[in-house]
C-alpha cells in the first residue's frame, strides 16, 4: 500500500474515442499527468450510467497501480441543455399563470357587464320617462353592452381551450427535463492511486462501458442508374447518444455486439411434476454486469498519426462485425441522432421490369446485384432513388459479401399494361346436373412508351382449386409462355421490346364446382 500522504490530483478529459454498440457504447479518454510521488489521480464528472465493472486503466510505462476506486459523485451545475429546458418550463408556466390571470379579469368583468344588463331595463325606461336622454342613446348603449359581453365570452372560450394545450406541452417538457435529470444530476468520479518509478509526465487510459446510453442502426441509399448498369449503395449510420457527456471529435467505431447478461444455457433436465400452488413472496437477485473487453487493437488511430482517407473495411472479431469510421465525429449527450457515412459503392447491376397485371397492372423496375465489397451490409431501412429521382423505401435484408440480391425500385408509368376480361360464359345444365360451369378469359396488353427498349418479365395465372370439387380445365395460352409454374398454375413470359412496342396475349379457362355451393376468389 501506498502511505497516506498522497497527494490528491484531479484532472480533465474529454472522450476521445468511442464504441457504439446497438445499445450502449465505449468510452475511451485519455489525460496527461506530471507526478512526482504518490498520487490519487481523479477523474471527474463522469457519466453515473458507467458500468463500474467495467472500468479500465491504461498505466504507462513506469507507474505503478495500487488501487482504482469508483466514488459517487453529482453534478455541479446543469448542463446548457437542462438550462434551456428548465427556461421552456419558466416560460410555459408563466404563459399559464398569464391565462388564468387574464381568465380572472375576464370573470369580474362579465359580473359586472352581467349586472349593468339586468339593472339596465330599469333605468332605461326611467330615463326615457323623464326624457333625460333619447331612446336611440340608449340603443347605442345596450348595443355596446352586448357586444363587450360577447367579446369577454368568445375570450373566455379561447383561454378554456388554451390552458388544457398550454399544460400538456408543459407536462411534456417536464418530462424531458426529468429524464435529462435524470440522465445527468448522478455522476461518478474514477481516483486511481499510483506510485511512479521517477518523477515526469506521464499518459493514462482510462475506458468504460455506458450500459444503453446511446445506440446506432443502420440506414441505406441504393440508387439505380440503368444506363450504366449499375447500382450505387451508401451505407449509412443513425448514432445516438444519452450518456450525459458530449462527444467532441471523437473516433468512432460501429459494433454489431449487443452486450448483455446473456449467457449460453447448461446442460440441465426437463423436469415436470404436479402443480401445488404456492402463495408467498420472493425477490429478485441483484445481477453484475460481465467485465466488457476494450477496444479492439488498431481500432482508433494514434494520436499525431495521418488518418486514412478511404473507407476502412469492417473488422470481423468472434462473435460480432466492427465498422470503424474514418472521420472524426461530435455529437452532444441528447441531441438528435446524426446520420454518418459509413461507406460507399457500386456494382455491376442486371435490370429489368417486372409485373403481374391479375394483381396490379404496373411494371416495376428491378435491379439485380452482387455485393462484390468486403462490406457485410446489416438488415436496415433503405430509401430508393432512380438516377436523382426519389422512388420510395424498402427494407434491405441482411447482405453478406459474395451475396446476391434483387430489389424493386419503383413503378414505371411509362410502360402501359391492361388485362381487360373478355366474353363471360355461362354453361346452361339442365334442372338434374349438379355441377355449374363458367368459362373466363382475358386479354392482356404491353406498350412501351419508352425511348428505348426494354425486358419485361410479365406473369399471368389461372385459378388453383384448393379443393378437388372444384375443376379447371381448358386452359388456352397464346402466344405460348416461355415459362410454367405447374404447381403454382402460373405463366410467365419474357417480353424484349423496342420502343414504341405492343405487345397481346389471351387466356382462357373453365371452372367447375357443385351447384349448391359458393365459389370465392375466382374474381
């Protein structure tokens, strides 16, 4: 043990780098510490969120660790964003406190307009008796009357609807202020005691785990570009932060790794026995959090070395992805999340367009693409663009290397497609049969009213029974399809056409069930 006399050291830092989990992050920072015998080194201001069991000192060269302590602390003053939600508290309650002050005058006032109106009757007809004053005077008067009434009622009504609006945005503003509170008014202080071998300045590490205070998800752009075949793809992340401190100009890395108390089941017997019901009260065990491991080697560059300009590949560790970013980033405790790039490409891309007109007469367009990157792009939100043109969202699936894919892009109006039904036919069984019959068939049309030609793969079906008391029989297909789906019942043709190309094709079918039944699905 170190002996008692020594000396007591707070230091600053600031986050220099991090690591953002799905849920919770790690924070590395950094301080250099000139010592010159026994000294307990404090950190202070951390987040009171920090997962203690999870705190790491990174000792230099020369020193010496005896002890590292974890001390409750709080926060000295508020934070400017607690500052600026308690001002918007100030400020609506007083906006309440004026409305029911303003509601107040509003009530004497009518009580008095209220008594001159039924006093006024009186006193208009003594006045007009005694031709005091002239009976168009006292019309003005009454009007007048009238008319502040009104306007006291009508503002009387505003300020009912107002002060209920005026109280749920307070109450939501206290709620946020509460939870910043919340957030911020617990923090913790770090006090390391160390011995050096000589006296000099000296690098300490010092690193944590803030369980669920902040997070990321990815987001993508995937933007079709048909005339040059190929699709270009912009892998994005949304990275929030709550832990209390802000980030500025820290190095990020993204993980996959999801830590928490989960570990993998024993071995144990399925047991079953008789239910006896029991009426007590138990309690629930206090669960540690695991030691989290540090920061992968490599992960953030050195202080004074040149950063990599061009994307870094993802790392693949044991159990999970990470996506270290190569620009610095800020981002303040409880501001909204900010989108950053993670990577960008682009691959080689097949398109063609596709429609199945008995569900929807629209042809879509759709992209076909391997992913030729060393990036595992993760399952996320994507937005979808034509050139420039924004085309809607999809969801992308999880996209490994080597993987490939197909993705619909959006409709083209400029490919007209109509499946219009042709002669319907009824079959005209006698009294004693006990089956009906109907014979269908459509007409399908494809014109192309692009500048250009086009792949359609265009599919058509006829009704599958899911029952054998229902028949159907012959089917006529013109022109022939190029593909068949027996078990699905369904007809696909591949359709090369020019620009300003029409294209045609029928077909037709029976359909046969028992007369004293109900067919459904067939329209």
């Amino acid at each position: 043990m170190f002996i008692t006399t020594a000396i007591l050291l707070s230091v600053s830092s600031s986050p220099d780098s991090v690591v953002v989990y799905p849920s919770g992050a790690y924070i590395h920072r950094t301080a250099t510490v000139s010592l010159s015998g026994d000294t307990v080194i404090r950190f202070d201001d951390l987040p009171g969120g920090l997962d203690e069991a999870s705190v790491r000192i990174e000792s230099p060269a020369g020193v010496r660790i005896s002890e590292v302590k974890v001390v409750q602390g709080y926060l000295k003053e508020p934070s400017p964003r607690i500052k600026a939600l308690e001002d918007t508290v100030r400020l609506y309650q007083d906006r309440i406190k004026a409305a029911n002050d303003e509601k107040d005058v509003l009530s004497a006032k009518e009580k008095y307009l209220a008594s001159i109106e039924v006093g006024g009757p009186q006193i208009a007809s003594h006045e007009l008796i005694s031709a005091k004053v002239d009976a168009k005077s006292w019309q003005a008067g009454l009007d007048f009357l009238g008319s502040e009434l009104a306007k006291v009622r009508a503002r009387q009504r505003e300020i009912d609807r107002l002060i209920p609006a005026l109280n749920d945005t307070l109450s939501a503003y206290q709620q946020k202020l509460y939870a910043e509170q919340e957030l911020v008014k617990t923090r913790k202080s770090i006090e390391v005691s160390v011995r050096p071998t000589k006296a000099g300045t000296y690098r300490f590490g010092i690193s944590y785990i803030v369980p669920q205070g902040a997070g990321w998800t990815p987001s993508y752009e995937l933007r079709a570009l048909p005339e040059n075949e190929k699709v270009e793809i912009a892998f994005n992340a949304l990275i929030w932060q709550k832990t209390g401190e802000d980030w500025k100009s820290v190095k990020a890395v993204l993980s996959t790794t999801r830590p928490s108390l989960r570990q993998a089941p024993p071995l144990e017997p399925w047991y079953v026995d008789i239910y006896e019901p029991y009426y007590g009260y138990g309690g629930f065990e206090k669960v540690m959090a695991p030691t989290m491991t540090e920061a992968p080697k490599g992960a953030y560059a050195e202080e004074g070395e040149e950063e990599v300009q061009a994307p870094l590949p993802p790392v693949e560790t044991g159990v999970s992805l990470l996506y270290p970013i190569r620009e610095r980033i800020a981002l303040g405790t409880g501001e909204e999340p900010r989108k950053i790039l993670v990577t960008s490409d682009e691959f080689p891309a097949s398109f063609e367009y596709y429609a199945y007109p008995r569900l929807d007469p629209t042809a879509y367009l759709t992209g076909s693409f391997e992913n030729a990157s060393d990036f595992h792009y993760l399952p996320g939100e994507c937005l979808l663009y034509v050139g420039d043109e924004y085309t809607g969202k999809t969801y992308l699936p999880d996209f490994a290397p080597g993987q490939a894919d197909t993705v619909t892009f959006g409709a083209d109006e400029r490919i007209k497609i109509a499946r219009e039904p042709l002669k319907e036919l009824k079959s005209k069984a006698g009294i004693f049969g006990n089956k009906k019959k109907i014979e269908l068939g459509y007409k399908l049309t494809v014109e192309n009213y692009l500048k250009k030609g086009i792949t359609l793969i265009l599919y058509e079906a006829v009704p599958l029974p899911k029952t054998k008391d229902i028949v159907v029989s012959g089917v006529k297909v013109e022109p022939k399809p190029d593909g068949e789906d027996k078990d699905k019942k369904l007809y696909s043709w591949t359709l090369r056409m020019k620009a300003l190309d029409k294209w045609e094709a029928r077909i037709s079918f029976s359909v046969e069930w028992p007369k004293d039944k109900q067919i459904q699905g067939l329209y």
